[in-house]
C-alpha cells in the first residue's frame, strides 16, 4: 500500500479529535455533528436550513436528520419564513443555548490536550500552516 502522508496523518488526526470530543460531548448527549450545527447557530441563530448545511461538512440528508434529532431533544425549533413558506429557518432553544459554555470548554480541553507540549509559538505556527493547507485546498 501506498504511503499516503499527510493526507493519512489528517484523517487519523480527525478521527481521534472526533472520537476526543465526543467522550467529552456524551454527558451532555450530544454527538460532533450535532456539535458541527449548535456552533453554526451560536454564531448565527435563525439561519435558513440551507445556510447551516453550507457551514458544515453535511449533505442536506444528513443535515435533516442531524436537524430531526435536535429538535427532538428540544435544542432547536424549525420556523417557516412569513416571506417565503418554502424557506425554512432554524432557531436555538434556552436548552440549546445552554449548551454553548460546556461543549466550548470540552472543545477547549481538547485543543489544550491535542497540542500539549507544544509551546504558544509552535501552536501559533500548526495553526497558521493548517489555515494554510485549508486556503489551498478551498481554492480548487
């Protein structure tokens, strides 16, 4: 088998960062991807559907049933737009909210355990190369 390099390397690095997190985000029951769509809405609550399905790695499939799954656990609510009753704007609840400070501090201990030993200007520098490698590749 060929040697895949870097490429290897992220996704080993994403499944672990995955598999991290949600050992962190199970006492709060929620997985990375719905993590992926309660950050985009802490950002911007009230956001069409197809808007927060741009802001994270999910087709509009996955998207649904991500989206299914919050709001059944009453993290978010679903509003048709007076304007356009095709368009669909998701909001976050109190509960959803709630969550914000203790998944952004499980996602804080993670960073702080994922880069340790490395000191503020080696992480300054991963970050930037990363930044890097993303702007590369967003640009094909």
């Amino acid at each position: 088998m060929a040697e895949i390099g870097f490429v290897g390397q992220v996704g080993r690095l994403k499944r672990a960062l995955r598999r991290d997190f949600e050992t962190r985000a199970a006492p709060l029951g929620v997985t990375a991807s719905q993590f992926h769509v309660l950050r985009n809405l802490w950002e911007e609550d009230g956001i069409q559907t197809s808007a927060l399905s741009r802001g994270t790695p999910y087709d509009c499939a996955t998207m649904t049933g991500v989206l299914d799954r919050l709001e059944s656990r009453g993290l978010v609510r679903r509003e048709r737009s007076s304007k356009d009753r095709r368009a669909v704007r998701i909001y976050l609840t109190p509960a959803g909210k709630a969550l914000e400070e203790p998944l952004m501090r499980a996602v804080a201990q993670l960073n702080e355990r994922a880069m340790a030993g490395l000191s503020p200007s080696e992480r300054e520098e991963l970050v930037r190369m990363l930044d890097h490698v993303g702007g590369n590749l967003d640009a094909w």
